[in-house]
C-alpha cells in the first residue's frame, strides 16, 4: 500500500555565493559545493540557530551541536547538494475539543504567532546559507481524530484555515500536508485503518516500552492528561474515564508513529522536528513553538493572552478570560489582552 500522494519540493539549485573562496567540488547540476570544513560550519551554525528553542526533555543537558550528529549530517547533505533544506513538523492536528481550553475549533492567534516563528526560522536559516529551508507542516489531526473526538470536518476547517493564514501572512517558507494527501478519496476511517495496519507497531509493542523506555512512558502519561482533560459529556465514573483515555492514549501514540513512518517514507530526505520533548541526539529534534512554562502545551490545547509588556503567554481559555479581554479578529475570537 505505496501511499498516493506525495509533496515535491520544486525549488531548483541555485548557484553558491561566488565570494566562497573555500570551494571544490562541482555537481553535474552546476552547484559548486562547498568543502568539507565549509560544510561542516555551516551545518553547526544551523543546528546552533535551533538550539534556543529546542523543547527538550532532558533539560540539564547545556546542548550544543555537536550533541546532534543526526541533524548535523542531514543538514550537511542539504548543503553538500546545494538544495534548500526540509524539515517536517508532524503536528497542527486541530483544537482541543474543551472549550475551556480554547476559543473554537479553528486557528487563532496562537496558531500564526507559531507559524510566523517557523517562517521567521526559516529565514534566519537562509541568511546563514542560500538557498534556504523550507518547513512541512504535517498536520495529523486526520490519523487520530476518531480517537480524539474531534470530527472530520472540523478537523478539514482547522487545516484549510491554516493554509489559508499561511498564504494571507505571507509565510512563503511553510507548506502543509496531510492524510487527504494519501490514499486518494477513501474515506477518513478507512485511510486511518490502512495506515494503522502498515506502519503503527502493535499495542504489546509500546506496552513492553512505556514499561521500559522513560521517554515513551512520558509522552503516555501526556497524552493520557489530554486526553482526559478534552473528553467532554462524560456520564461514567471518573476511574472509567482514567481507564477509557489510556486505552485511547496507546492508539494515539500508536496512530502518531505511524504518520510519523508515512512522513519519511514520503520524505525520506528531511529533517525531522517534533513539538514533543525530545533528548539530544535522537531522531526528532524538538522544538519549542511559543514560550510556556509547561513544556507540553501547545497552541491547540490553549489560548493566547497578550501581555502589557508585550509578551505572548499561552494558558487555558477560561484562565486567560480572567486576566484580560477577548479581542477578535476577522470576525472570530483570536486572542485575549490584558488592559
């Protein structure tokens, strides 16, 4: 079952700064590549631009790049061929179901301040090398929306939106996709079955590793949390819900995984960033979307409140209610503001 759909980068090879003195390798594509020592500045500089907003769970580390061989070589590929760098971004999936959490089911301002930030990376990337980063939101609301409650064309109105704040803010280094990318016009449960059955490991496997691997037992306790806090209309008992939302929180991360071995099967050549804690040196590198003292929210399961000092905060809707006044935008509600 080859997934359908495909996102291609059409960006063309674009020719090194001719001041570069430390040339001296060219491609047949006619990008003169740097060598070995230039590359390999370069690739820390870039990992180095990440490192302030890495979400990271092993805080106590002082990381610097040489802690991230994986990324340092990724990015040191990119530049070898001179092509602009991908990194993929599984998350944006769509808003907590909790009204108390957040203002409705589509982007807010928490949204485009997050997507501005990764467009602002992006571009700070392309002032250190050329041809540029780009950056594929890959939105996962879909693969995990039947466990979640969220609905299906909620969770379509979320990511048409975001696509749509994209293009309005001018966010040219972003580009988004999604589960109706794969597996032409099956419908959402069966896409949702068939990428379960071929990529996600089965339910013994990650009980065996949320009982031996501290990161996966966190990220089961995290979503557990969520999912506990987001399950509305409840009528059963509070230790039937606890039970009910750590049954859905193994399909989750089982769900997840398996977008997760999609994405790099589609893009195997990319850089994989998470909004998950993540160690120094593993796989994913996690990164931090907007500042909060709690390193598992997200701007899907809370609402911005506009501080007077003109920081951003991201807290539960009916927290940030109380500590300043709702403002909207285009018609809808965006955010809150402190007087």
């Amino acid at each position: 079952m080859p997934p359908a759909g495909t996102v291609t980068d059409n960006s063309s090879n674009r020719q090194a700064d001719s001041n570069e003195s430390d040339v001296t390798a060219q491609t047949t594509t006619g990008y003169t590549a740097p060598d070995q020592q230039t590359v390999a500045r370069l690739s820390a500089e870039i990992v180095d631009l990440l490192l302030p907003h890495r979400r990271a769970s092993d805080p106590e580390v002082d990381a610097t790049p040489a802690d991230f061989p994986l990324q340092l070589e990724q990015v040191a590929d990119f530049i070898t061929a001179g092509d602009p760098i991908l990194f993929t971004l599984p998350g944006f999936p769509c808003k907590s179901p909790n009204l108390a959490k957040v203002l409705g089911h589509l982007p807010d301002e928490g949204e485009r301040l997050s997507l501005t930030f990764l467009n602002g990376l992006a571009e700070q990337i392309g002032k250190l090398y050329e041809p540029g980063a780009k950056i594929l939101i890959c939105s996962d609301g879909h693969i995990f929306g039947d466990l979640i409650h969220v609905p299906d064309d909620h969770i379509d109105q979320y990511s048409d939106e975001l696509t749509a704040m994209i293009e309005r803010e001018g966010l040219t280094h972003l580009d988004t996709f999604d589960l109706r990318a794969v597996l032409g016009d099956l419908p959402f449960d069966e896409k949702r079955a068939r990428v379960h059955a071929q990529y996600a490991p089965t339910k013994e496997e990650l009980r065996e590793q949320v009982l031996t691997d501290e990161e996966t037992a966190k990220l089961y306790r995290g979503i557990t949390r969520f999912l506990t806090e987001d399950t509305f209309g409840w009528t059963g008992t509070k230790s039937a819900l606890q039970k009910d939302c750590r049954q859905r929180a193994y399909g989750v991360i089982q769900r997840s995984r398996a977008w997760g071995d999609l994405i790099a099967e589609q893009h195997p050549r990319s850089f994989r960033l998470s909004i998950h804690p993540q160690k120094a040196g593993v796989l994913k590198f996690g990164i931090r979307l907007l500042e909060h003292a709690d390193m598992w929210m997200t701007p899907w399961h809370s609402s911005v409140l506009h501080r007077q000092d003109g920081g951003w905060e991201l807290l539960r809707s009916e927290e940030a209610a109380k500590a300043g006044r709702l403002i909207e935008r285009n018609g809808r509600p965006s955010h809150y503001e402190t007087s």
